[in-house]
C-alpha cells in the first residue's frame, strides 16, 4: 500500500485525530497578564485554549510567554520560540529570548503540551509525558504541540505588536522537531532557525539514545511509528518545502538526533542551509556561549527590515 500525506491525514481524522494541516479555528479567546518590567523589555504571561482535547484539563491551557521589546524595530518582527521537551527550566530558551528582545524582536517563547505549567498534576517533570508508552498517544501529543503552534502564530498576528508577514519560528531540540513540521504545514512563517532537530521520527525514536531505551522498554515498534508519524514528518512534505527560507545547526556526534536523522531533514526542506558543529546534543551546551548571537543574526536574514 502507498501511503501519502492525505491519506494518513484521513486515518487521522477518522480516529478522532486532528489534521495539523488544517489550521485551528482562527477565533479563540485569550488572555495577557503583565509579569514584570526589564530595561529593554516588558514581560508578559499569555494562555488560550488549545485546538486539541487531551486526557488532562491542565493541558489542555496553552501558556507562553512574551517578551516586548520596549523599542522595537522600525518593521515590527517576532519570533515564536518552540522549547526543548524535559528541561527542568526554561534557561536555554531565555538566553535566545533575551538576545533576540534586545534587538528589538517580539518574542513569544510557547510552553509545548505537558511542559510547565501545563503539567498534569504534582509530582510529574515538565515533558515527561510528552513520550508517550503507545504510539497513537504519542501521535496526538506531537499533534497537539504543531496545532498549539499553529494557534501561537495566529495569536501574534492578532496581536497588533507586529506585521503578520515577519514572524519567524525559532526550535531547539523538541521544539526542532515541531517546528520542522510546523513550518512544513503552515505557510504564513517568514521562514525557520531549527536547532539540533531531525527529520524520519520514526527511525530518530528507535535510534535515538534518549528514546532508544524507552521504547524498547514500552514495546513501541518502528512500523507502528510509521503509521502514526505518516502526515507529520517533515520528510512527507518535502516538494512542498522546496523554496522555504530555513536554516539548519546540527551537531555531528549527536546520539540523540542521529546524523542520519539531521542530514534528513536537511532534505525535507531542499534549500535550506545547515550548519554541522562538533560536539553532541548535551554538550552542545557549550555553543550557548555564541548561538544566541547566531541566532539572532540569522533571524535578520528572515526577517530583513
């Protein structure tokens, strides 16, 4: 049998799964609190509700934050930032955030499901269960986290803070991996800095030293993670990702994203630049000491004024 992206798409929706190619209902209510003031930004909580229904009403209010520049660029820009999934934190993501409001870019940094504040009870780690034991489960969570997103970027151009045409989508690690497919089902980004992600999840999941254990463990089989990864790969979209501005950072000695995996992805979106470091997934850290920096140079080249 020949599977396409429309076809999974219809075994998706026929379980009562959301298309991620459909974009959510566009009106949805929200709210914005104000946290605190900083010299060159003001902070900010936002939450609305997410597109997708899980198992856990505390997962199902999507949080984020926001960064406000207070002087912002003379063409108003934003950046969503899609996090890493099981940090304890959310440091790595405030050193992009902090640069990237400096320069004058709206941010708005997107608690993905089960992540922080929306975790489903004491006791639990922020992104533990994220990795779901089946795979249907875990194709409604990462189906979840790409619709959230989607509603994310449909907030900022409601927002009035910025032109609804300059928003670019930053990922890192998890968030890579959903913004690869977010970018890859929603054409409105100005383009993508996918840092440390991959593309054929399925094989990633099965290889991948994070999850490798996991799923052994759990008894999740690479076939059943095929059909629940079929319409949510990057690499299922890869003619219609011909053309997109996205620019790749991937590290060679990676055992969580395979190197298979991250030239992968490299080919889901064919014009897309990508950059190899040394160095592994965790100790990829140390590029922390100028990444930010780079990020935000490239987010320039997307976003030019």
């Amino acid at each position: 049998m020949i599977w396409t992206a429309t076809l999974a798409a219809a075994c998706l929706a026929a379980e009562g799964i959301p298309d991620v190619r459909k974009a959510p209902p566009a009106v949805f209510p929200s709210t914005i609190t104000a946290r605190g003031k900083a010299w060159r930004y003001e902070l900010y909580d936002v939450r609305f509700p997410s597109p997708v229904k899980s198992r856990f009403e505390a997962n199902d209010t999507v949080w984020a934050t926001l960064y406000k520049p207070r002087v912002p660029r003379a063409k108003p820009a934003a950046v969503l930032l899609l996090p890493v999934m099981a940090a304890p934190n959310d440091w790595i993501e405030e050193r992009f955030a902090l640069l990237l409001v400096a320069q004058g870019y709206t941010v708005l940094q997107l608690e993905l499901p089960f992540q922080f504040r929306r975790i489903p009870g004491k006791g639990v780690l922020s992104g533990q269960v994220f990795l779901a034991r089946r795979s249907d489960p875990l194709r409604r969570n990462f189906t979840q986290a790409v619709l959230d997103a989607r509603r994310a970027l449909d907030w900022l151009r409601g927002s009035g803070l910025v032109e609804p045409q300059r928003i670019a989508v930053v990922g890192i690690s998890l968030g890579a991996l959903v913004g690869s497919t977010l970018l890859s089902v929603d054409p409105t980004p100005a383009g993508g800095l996918l840092l440390l992600g991959g593309a054929d999840f399925p094989s990633m999941i099965m290889n991948g030293q994070m999850t490798r254990e996991f799923a052994s463990r759990t008894g999740l089989h690479e076939d059943a993670l095929r059909g629940a990864f079929r319409g949510l790969d990057p690499m299922d979209f890869r003619e219609q990702n011909r053309g997109k501005r996205v620019f790749l950072v991937n590290v060679r000695n990676d055992l969580v994203i395979p190197l298979p995996n991250a030239l992968k992805l490299k080919e889901s979106f064919p014009d897309s630049r990508q950059l190899l470091l040394p160095l592994g997934h965790y100790t990829a850290m140390l590029h922390l000491l100028w990444m930010p920096a780079y990020a935000s140079w490239k987010v320039g080249a997307l976003l030019p004024e």
